[in-house]
C-alpha cells in the first residue's frame, strides 16, 4: 500500500491457513487491516485457532482513537476474522506521556509478554524496527513481562519481534504508530515447538490521547478528506467537537478559537500573538500537507506533559525520509469557471480569478540505515472573490454608494479613495521543510528540521474603500532538534531544542502619507445630492489609510527546551521532566499616528470640515511607543502511570508553571493619583499547580471506559498582555476643524502631543494570575455488531466538562474609578447607564483582569464501520452548552470591553457563549475499488450543523450611545442587548416613525425584559464534500529511475449538492457579529413625554442620560425606527459549489 496515496488495500497471502469468525485478538489494539495469522499471537487459555495456538481478544484496551473518538472508519477490510471464543483481560502498563503539548513529535510504545498459562515471561527481547529506515529500539521485560519503549517515529510500518528463551519467536509486522502513546500490547509466547508466530498484514496501533478527548489521524487519513483548500484541519473537522468556519479556523468544543494550540514537531506556531481567530500564525497552514505524517486535536489530554492550550491542541508531525527514495510532484488548479453561480434565491458572479498549488516532496536515505533526508517544498497563488452582499444587506448600503462617495472625495481633495470594487484579493505563499534523522547508535537517535514559511495575503471590509484596505506580508522559521536515549531497559529520556521567529507588517494600500478618512452619512442627508437613494440606513464609511494600520508591525521569537525520563519500576511507570520558554516580542502599534479625520454628514465633506483626532508618542515618532517585552515560563512535572489490576489503570501526575519577567509597563502618577491604581503590574510571579488523573478501565468484555481530571493553562493571545507594555502616548483633538487634507496632521495637534503628559491606555491589573481551566471528562466505547448489518461497529460516547478557573475580563476603569465619572445612571430596564467619556475628554484605562464564571458542557456520540468489500463509514452528533464572561473576540482591550454583550460591561456575568455550535452532525462515507489497473476512491463528508447565535441589540453609534461611552473617539458597537417590552410597558414609549405592528410580530416569540445574549439561532447550515481519487500506472520507462511509480488524479468538490441541483447547497450567515441591531432609540425624560409629547421630548444625549435618568422611572426609551435585520442572510461564495483538480506523480 502507498501511505502517500491513501489508495490500496493491505495484500493478503492466500496460502494461510483458513481463519475463525471471532474478533481477531489483534483487532483488540487495532492492528488492523484486512489480516490472516498463520500462527496466532497470544497463547492463553481459552479456544484454540486453526493452528492449535490459543488466543485472547483484548479488544477493549485498544480501540482505535482515530475512530473510537470521531467515527473516522478505517479502510475497507481493517477487521480480520482470526482468533478465540474465550476472552481474558490482562491490562499492560500505563500509558505515559509524549502527547504533550509542545512535542506530541515521537511515539511511544508499551506492552506485557504471557506464556500460554498467561504468566509473565521475564527477560524477553522485544526488537521494534522502522521498517522504512531500519531504525531499531530494542526493550527487556521485567519480572512482570512488561516492557516500555519511547523515542520512536511516527508512522511505519514496524516490526516487533520477541525473542525468549524455551519459547518461539513472535512477530507482529506492519505495525502503525500514532505521535505519543499507543494502546498496551499484549504479546503471547508458544513453547518452542510451535512455529514462528507471524502476522504479515500492516497493523495498526492505537493512539490513546492519555484517556482524555481528541483524535488522532494518519497521512492516509489525510489523503481521503474532501477539501479544495490544503489543510490539516480539514481532516480534524471528523471529530465530533471540531468546528471551522474557513481556512485556519477551529473552534473546539466551544472553547474560544483564541485559545488553541499548534505545534509542529514540538515547535509551538499557532497564533501566538492573536489578532485574528486562525489557528496558524499564518492565514494558510505553514506547512505543505504532502509533508505530514500525522495530524492530531486534544480538548483534554491528562498527562502532566500537557501544556499551552486551554481550547483545543492541535499537533502536526512531519514525515522522514526512509530507505528507499519515494516523493512526489503535484500540481492542483482551481478558477471562476469552476465555481457555481446560482444558488436558492440569487446568483453569484465571481471575478475572474485563478488559484494554483505546485510543490514537491522528496525523502531517502544519506547513508542507508543510519542517516535519512526529507525534502518538501511548495507554491501557493490565489485570488479570492470578495462578496459584500450579506454585509449590504444588513447595513442599506445599495450598488453604486461608494464609487459615487469616491468622486466626492476626489473633487473636493484631489485624493482617489480607489472606490470598492468586487475584486479578488491575492494570496501567496511559499511553504518549505528539510528534515535529517539520524541513528547515531542503536540506542540513541536524532532529529533536526527547519521549516519555513513565506506568506503575503490582503484584508478587507466591507464597510471600507480599496485603499483602507491592507496587504500582510508574514515569515515564519522554525527549527527543532530532538535527541531520544535508550539508557538502560528500564530508563529513557527525551530532550527537544527548538526556536521559532515571526514576523508580520500591515502596509496600508492609501500609501505612506494619508490619515484615516471616516465618513458619518444617513439618508437623510444624501436627498438632493449624489449619494441619494444609495443607502438607507445611517453608515459610516472609511477611506484612507484605517487608523489601526497607521504604525503596525510585528516580530515575535520562541526559544524552548523541553527534558524528560521515563523509568520502568514493577507496574509503575515513572514520569518526570522539565520545560523552560522564553518568549520575546516586539509590536509597534500606534493607531491614529497620522491622523483620524472624521466628517459628520456629507456637508463637511463637501466643507473639509472634520473632527481631527491624533495619538503619538511625545516625540511625535510612533516607534518611540512600540511594546518591546519578553517572558519566561518554566514548568516542572511529575507523573506515575500505575497498573492496579489487569483491568485497571490509573495516572496521576502534578504540573507546576511559574512565569518569570523583568520587563514592566510604565508607571503613571498621574493614573495612580486619578484611580488609585497601579499601570506597572507585570506577570512576573504568575504560576499554576496543575494536577491530572488518568483512568482506564477495560474489565466489561468489548467495553472502554477511561476520563480524566485536571486544571489547564496556557494558550492566551499575547496581544492582551502586550496593551499594557505599549508606553504612554499623548491623544489630542481638534473639533470642527476646517480646511482638513488626509495628507497631514494639523500643526496645532503636532504641538500639543509635543507638550502633553502621556498616559498608558491599557493595565493589567495588580491581581492578575495565570489564566487557567478545569477539565474533565468521560468516554465510553464499546464494539458491538448488528445482525444482518454486520460485526465490529465502533461506539463512542463521550462527555467533556469545562470549567473556567482564571479566564480573561476587561473593565473600563475611567467609568469606575474616576471621580468626574460619577454617579452612574439608572436606565427604565434598571440596568447602568455609565458617563460617556468621550464627551467629558475623558481618555480610557482598560484593565485586564480574571473572573471564575464560565463553563461548558459537551456530549457526543459516534458509530463507525469499515466493511471488507470497501465501504466504510463514521457518523457522530455533538451536543455542546457553553456559557462565557467575555467574548475575547478583539486584539485591543478596549475593542473587548465594547464588544461585551452584556446589560452591564463593566460588571459582565456568565451567559450563553457566541463560540458554542449547539448542535452539530456528521457523516463520512468512503468506497474504495479497483477496476482493472485502475483503483479508485470516493470519499464524502457531511456537516449539518445550528447556525451562529446572535442577540437582538440597540442600534448605537457615537452620537446616541445609550449607556454611555468609551473615551479617545471609540465609538460604541451594537452590543447592548435590545429591550423587549411587555404590552404597555410603561419603559418604552414609541415615535410616530417607528412601525411597531411590524415590531411586535417580528420579536412575538422573543421573551420580554432584556434580551438574553446569544439566545437566538440564524438556522441551520449544510455543507457536504466530495473526493475523488483515480490512481494510474505511471511510466514504465521511469521505473529505471524512480523505481514503482503511479499517477493520480484528484477531483474535489465543494458543496457538490449544488453541482446538482442550483437549489441545494445554500449557506446562511447570522447578523453580523452576533448583534442583530433592530432598533434605533434614545433615551427621554418622563416628564418631558408626559409634557411635550412623545415625537417632540428632546432625545438625551452626550453625558445627558446618567444625569437625568437617576432612576428607572425618570427616563423611558423612546423607539425611533425599526429595521428588520434578517436572521439568516445568504452567503453567495459559500452557497455555490466550487471543484478543484489534481494531478500527481509519486514514486
């Protein structure tokens, strides 16, 4: 079988001995494929095979994780029929550790060897052997028959062969090893007078992501999933609590996609910094997918190895080079003529573009058995359509808006704002990885890899012309060495060095000279001129440079040493190690350092009027505020993984983090004197005691159950840490300036920086500790058949807990602490009503803080079947409730503190989370079958999933905030959840232009009071794929060359319900956000209604409302207008099919 290919079934061999229906003993680990046993395994008591040895069927202890856990079946004929009646457990060794967080990168493997009364064989050689490499461990077993090996490869095939002294040889061959622990062994010897026990089809073991929940999945697994786009993540989505909303993303288990993990042989590379929701540190994976040999996601892992995620750990371990040259040329195309155009309920006109990927992968040996290269190296080229219809829709804004806003601005300012047209916006990438491993003895083993990834990709919004746009060049490097030692047969170590440098710039299309050009329009204001009819709702629009992109570039470098033993001691096997990190950055961001121009209506755009806002440092040069800091964290961990009985098997660990850091922000007596607070608080001191325990448990017949506890850390967005160490800057302000240019600050805003006091914007707070979740969870899995279905399904229930112990708050402080800030208000639904900074020149003091509210409950369910005539399948359901404080959906704190969608922001509670997907299914068939010289492969994957959940909301902006206001020109998001009056509510009065018929029928099933956050659903979405794969011989006349060789052809198809009928396939949005902003309202005094009328009371804005609504009867809402913002609104791009093709040459 060609790994490479994930096509073809394991040989058998015709001339073995006729085998029994019963569960093959082997099955029980999941060594798998289609497999005869000449002479069987495990001699015990019980019914005797066709050779006369006696066999055992330890199925429990071994179901597969790549299926047990996400229903991903295993190719046709993975279930043998061989072996034994009589069954008897004896439970192996403790699994241990590898699958931690930031080197998951080797495997390890242990097991017990019996004689044929079931007793222990003591001093036995177990020889383990990379069949591709000839790489050889080599193990004893102790009194108790166990033996533990760590340190080898990931992948296969390998042989294991035991060798004892008055028994025969046994050999399990073709054995497939997952990253970190496998499921035990259990290896039964013959007296010498039975042959040599053989097992010739490929086998496979069992990862078992140390009793907690995740899936494990092989290049094969890989080569099967329908995708059009390259990506690791694309194979994890099988797991049941996976989720991805495009390239990049995953949300796991509703956690936020913020706060997961990825390491790439040891090396950590997601996200580090956290400015966007993509796992990868890149907007593409940084590695080319030809290049990896094993793709696995952890939600809870309880080995004391575990660290740096919170969320979900996605681990991504690269392929080696072998004896034998093997490799492969790939090109893949896609383009607008293979891209759908209609869809239920409107069409989709894409721009012309193309997409490419070519690359290369090539692996062998240097110096056969000892020394081995693998080469990868690939090119990346797109151009993806940019579909504002869902964001126009939701805003009013009709074709035609922003070209005729365009040539307004450049009459009135000479400057082209480059309109917003639908053109696609360009990607590149060039990803490559060179690997050496190295067998430097037989007991002692090296790895060194370097990966590089160059990438250059553009952002967009909709609400923004082409030259607010911006391009984001990013590089990564990595380098990893890795050094495995087989010190004695009880003891072995491990020792990992790594380092990895990124970088990313965010270049602005305007140029290098223009400011940020914000434009407040509303219909009303557009009669008679040319934008009118062009938009029906207020808007603002933004050209020039946007402000966050006026200073803004990026570097960061890891450097981490990781050291650990394992030591065999009688059923104990003994864990211990040490990982020391050290993490620099350097982040320049200095948003509205060239000037924020911000034009109230068109007439002062048509005047050059504007109001002028300016954020520098005192020197005027936005360099001198750039954030330049750096920690250590170290952790220390201790772990004893112990056998109680055959059946039982407990771990139980404790992992100690403790953070060390000598930089500090600065401190401010001006903010110590106004709050009373401290700006200087850093993380040094931060630690966590993070205890784990293990269980596993295999005494019911065909059954697993295992779970786990333990306290989490790690993972956070460095971004929010690095607010506070950006150095004071000094805002200034001109309103209503006239004669404004974007192409340069007013001098009198230059000179006031120059002579202002800086201040810090950003604190973390004096209390601040290690963020950190409690995790726990319970899987149950059991084989099971069907009559007249079949034998062997798999099912999986599984239950995770989560429980926030120190997560992410923000709290404005100048609403809090300032004297000039209070009192607070009362509003006629008795929630806060806070000052509105802006309007009393008040700047903001974010503080990052903890909060212990927050949790999260998960079950999910899977079944799973390969057949031996090639089809087989998963399906899986997902149940998921979680419950959050904050969203963390922001990099800046203050955007955070906004974007809280609560009654009170500054004092936020636990409610509904915006990352929970409630319900979620899936189903993946494959067939696989060959015609002639042709094998063929169809693969289908299937999600039907609740759509995103959203809140009915105020619509707010900066002139009428409602509940009062952030300082420094941060206008209020749409964030404060809608009012929903009773009848006659005496809370709301309603404006002769509010349709309130209409109203009352669209939220009549919506609970009154306030709205409960994240209560509603946009629907249900549907999105199924298709693979096709058609393997060739390839050339005969190259055999002299490249030895075997094949071509195949490839064919996905996305959303293919819709290649068939244009009806089908139609993907729905939520409100954008989350925030469904329905209604536009004000707030007004009582006694002015019950004075001047509802129509005529005048609007409290500004400071206004705190002040005049002291209690909730002073005030009432006043309901301006209605706008019925649709609750599922269709994406075009996602709503049509798009197809891919393939083509490959591998040898």
């Amino acid at each position: 079988m060609d790994a490479a290919s994930g096509l073809g079934r394991c040989s058998r061999q015709e001339t073995a001995p006729e085998t029994s229906e019963k569960p093959c003993f082997l099955n029980r680990f999941m060594l798998s494929p289609p497999c005869r046993i000449p002479r069987l395994l495990y001699g015990g008591p019980g019914a005797r095979g066709t050779s006369g040895a006696r066999v055992q069927s330890p199925l429990p202890r071994a179901l597969d994780a790549g299926r047990q856990l996400t229903g991903v079946a295993m190719k046709p004929g993975y279930w043998s029929r061989a072996c034994a009646q009589r069954p008897w457990l004896l439970l192996l060794f403790c699994t241990v550790l590898a699958g931690h967080a930031h080197g998951g990168v080797s495997a390890s493997l242990s097991g017990v060897v019996r004689d044929p009364g079931g007793a222990a064989v003591a001093n036995a050689r177990v020889s383990i052997v990379h069949r591709p490499s000839g790489t050889a461990a080599q193990a004893l077993t102790l009194q108790n028959g166990a033996f533990f090996q760590s340190g080898l490869r990931v992948g296969g095939p390998f042989d294991i062969r035991v060798r004892a002294a008055g028994f025969r040889d046994a050999l399990v061959a073709g054995v497939t090893l997952r990253p970190g622990t496998q499921s035990p062994l259990i290896i039964g010897l013959e007296q010498a007078a039975v042959e040599e026990i053989v097992v010739t089809a490929p086998v496979r073991a069992v990862h078992e992501l140390n009793n907690g929940v995740g899936s494990a999945y092989t290049s094969d697994d890989i080569a099967r999933q329908p995708a059009i786009h390259r990506d690791a993540i694309r194979t994890l989505l099988t797991d049941p609590l996976a989720q991805s909303d495009g390239v990049g993303h995953l949300a796991v288990a509703g956690a936020n996609p913020r706060f997961n993990g990825l390491a790439i042989d040891g090396v950590l590379q997601q996200d580090d910094f956290g400015l966007g929701t993509n796992t990868y540190a890149t907007e593409r994976s940084p590695i080319n997918l030809d290049a990896v040999e094993s793709v696995s996601l952890v939600a809870s892992d309880y080995s004391v190895a575990a660290g740096g995620f919170t969320g979900g750990l996605v681990q991504i371990t690269t392929r080696s080079g072998g004896n034998e040259w093997e490799g492969a040329v790939f090109h893949y195309l896609h383009h607008d003529g293979l891209v759908g155009n209609r869809y239920d309920g409107g069409q989709f006109a894409p721009a012309p573009f193309t997409e490419t990927e070519t690359g290369v992968s090539l692996g062998g040996p240097l110096v056969r058995d000892r020394l081995f290269v693998f080469l990868s190296h690939d090119e990346f080229e797109s151009a993806s359509p940019v579909d504002f219809t869902a964001f126009d829709a939701a805003r009013g804004i009709r074709p035609g808006l922003f070209e005729a806003l365009g040539r307004i601005v450049q009459e009135t300012y000479g400057y082209d704002p480059l309109g917003r047209s639908a053109a696609d916006t360009p990607t590149r990438s060039r990803r490559s990885l060179a690997k050496v491993d190295w067998n430097l003895a037989a007991a002692h083993r090296l790895s060194l890899s370097w990966q590089g990834s160059e990438e250059g990709d553009t952002r967009w919004q909709g609400d923004r012309f082409e030259s607010a746009w911006y391009d984001v060049p990013t590089e990564l490097d990595a380098v990893s060495l890795q050094f495995y030692s087989d010190w004695t047969d009880r003891l072995s170590s491990g020792l990992r060095l790594s380092r990895k440098t990124f970088t990313r710039g965010q270049i602005c299309r305007a140029g290098g000279d223009v400011g940020a050009l914000e434009f407040d329009l509303a219909p009303a204001q557009a009669a008679g001129t040319g934008l009118e009819g062009l938009l029906t709702e207020p808007v603002t629009l933004t050209a020039g440079c946007d402000r966050f992109r006026h200073a803004n570039e990026y570097e960061d470098e890891r450097v981490q040493i990781y050291a650990d033993i394992d030591y065999l001691f009688g059923d104990h096997l003994l864990k211990a190690g040490l990982e020391v990190g050290r993490f620099d950055l350097y982040n320049l961001f200095v948003p509205g350092s060239r000037g924020r121009f911000v034009f109230d209506g068109l007439q002062a755009v048509l005047g050059g009027v504007a109001r002028v806002d300016y954020v520098n440092a005192v020197s005027n040069d936005p360099r001198d505020a750039a954030a330049d800091w750096g920690y250590r964290r170290r952790a220390f961990f201790v772990q004893d993984a112990w056998t109680v009985s055959p059946e039982l098997e407990l771990t139980a660990g404790l992992r100690y983090e403790r953070i060390q850091q000598e930089d500090s922000p600065a401190y401010s007596d001006a903010v110590f004197a106004a709050y009373g607070v401290r700006t200087d608080a850093n993380l040094d001191g931060a630690d966590a005691w993070m205890p784990r325990l293990g269980l596993r448990y295999t005494g019911l017949g065909r059954t697993v159950i295992s779970g786990g506890v333990g306290l989490f850390a790690g993972g956070e967005p460095q971004v929010w840490i690095s607010n506070a160490f950006q150095p004071p800057v000094v805002f200034a302000r001109l309103a209503g300036a006239g004669g404004v240019t974007p192409f340069s600050v007013p001098e009198a805003l230059l000179r006031q920086v120059a002579a202002g006091a800086a201040l810090p914007v950003d604190a973390i707070a004096e209390d601040f500790d290690m963020p950190a979740d409690w995790k726990a969870s319970v899987r149950v899995q059991r084989e099971f058949d069907l009559p007249g279905l079949g034998r062997d399904f798999l099912g999986t229930v599984q239950y995770l807990h989560t429980s926030a112990h120190r997560s992410f708050v923000w709290r404005n402080l100048a609403h809090t602490h300032l004297a000039g800030a209070q009192p607070t208000g009362e509003a006629p639904d008795g929630r806060r009503i806070y000052a509105d900074l802006d309007a009393l020149g008040y700047l903001n003091l974010t503080a990052l803080g903890n909060h212990g509210g927050g949790r999260a409950h998960v079950w999910s369910v899977a079944v799973s079947k390969s057949y031996d005539f090639g089809v087989d399948f998963s399906a899986s359901y997902a149940r998921q409730d979680v419950e959050a404080v904050a969203e963390g959906t922001s990099a800046r704190g203050i955007s955070n503190w906004r974007a809280l969608t609560v009654a009170d922001r500054n004092d936020p509670q636990a409610r509904r989370s915006p990352h929970e997907t409630t319900h979620s299914w899936k189903l993946r068939l494959g067939y696989e079958r060959a015609i002639g010289q042709l094998n063929t492969r169809i693969d289908v994957f299937g999600r039907v999933f609740s759509g995103r959940l959203f809140t009915y909301t105020f619509d707010v902006d900066r002139g009428n905030a409602l509940f009062g206001r952030a300082g420094a020109g941060e206008s209020p998001f749409d964030a404060d959840p809608l009012y929903i009056p009773a009848v006659d509510d005496p809370a709301v009065v309603y404006a002769s232009t509010f349709d309130r018929s209409r109203f009352e029928n669209y939220v009549q099933a919506v609970p009154g009071g306030i709205h409960a956050p994240y209560s509603e659903v946009s629907g249900w979405n549907r999105i199924w794929d298709l693979r096709l794969q058609v393997e060739l011989p390839g050339a005969a006349g190259l055999a002299r060359w490249v030895g075997e060789n094949r071509v195949r052809l490839v064919l996905d198809v996305e959303n293919f319900p819709n290649l068939l009928n244009s009806k089908w396939g139609r993907f729905d949005f939520g409100p954008s956000n989350g925030q469904a902003a329905v209604v536009r309202a004000d707030l007004v005094r009582a006694a002015d209604v019950a004075d001047l009328g509802v129509d005529a009371a005048p609007a409290l804005t500004g400071d206004a409302p705190r002040m005049a609504c002291r209690n909730r009867t002073d005030c009432a809402y006043r309901f301006n207008s209605f706008d019925a913002e649709p609750r599922a609104i269709a994406s075009r791009s996602r709503s049509v099919y798009r197809i891919r093709l393939g083509i490959r040459f591998e040898f």
